[in-house]
C-alpha cells in the first residue's frame, strides 16, 4: 500500500525552536511514463486558523525507486504560538491519488 511513514509524527515545539520529523516512503513508487519520481510539499490545514505559525525547509522532499525507504529531515519551526496541522501535497509515483488528509504531521 503506496503511503507516508513519520519519526514522529507529533511534534511539541516551542515558539522560536525546532524540530526534526523523519520522512520516507512505505512502498516504491509506481513507474509511470518511465518516471518514479514522488515529490512531496507541504500545506498548513486550513482547518485551523493558524496557518503562518510555523515554517518548513526544505520546501521538497524527493523520493524514488532507490531512495524510497532512506529517511529524509524536514526541520519545522514555530514561528507564531497556535496549532498546526501540516498536510503533504503528494505529485508522482502513483502517490498523487493518495488522501494527503490520512498523513497530517500535528504541531503543539
């Protein structure tokens, strides 16, 4: 099953401090048009109305075939006192058809 795995995925941070969360890929990506390249971004949740109460880098995290299952960081920093909901914008690799509302990363 094509999905997101997380080391963690809840992070308490602190306003002005950061956090590593560990990212990588459950399966291989799907080749498609001779391509498996996943690229994964990030949004705030709307749901919530802090949405500039943290900042993310780097702003991409790519995935292949070969690199799938290595563990990339994604440092996040509170910059504002609120809660966050990042959510991933999934392209590629069959992982686009994904539900990125199943793979939230919350911030306390």
């Amino acid at each position: 099953t094509l999905g997101i795995r997380y080391n963690s995925q809840l992070s308490t941070i602190g306003l002005k401090k950061s956090a590593i969360v560990e990212i990588w890929l459950s399966t291989p990506p799907h080749r498609i048009h001779d391509n498996d390249t996943v690229i994964i971004e990030w949004q705030p949740s709307s749901v919530f109305n802090c949405m500039d109460c943290a900042t993310w880098t780097p702003e991409r995290l790519v995935f292949n075939s070969t690199n799938f299952d290595k563990r990339q960081e994604l440092v996040i920093t509170r910059v504002k006192v609120g809660e966050v909901v990042l959510l991933p914008i999934l392209h590629g690799g069959g992982y686009d058809k994904i539900l990125s509302a199943g793979y939230p990363i919350y911030i306390e």
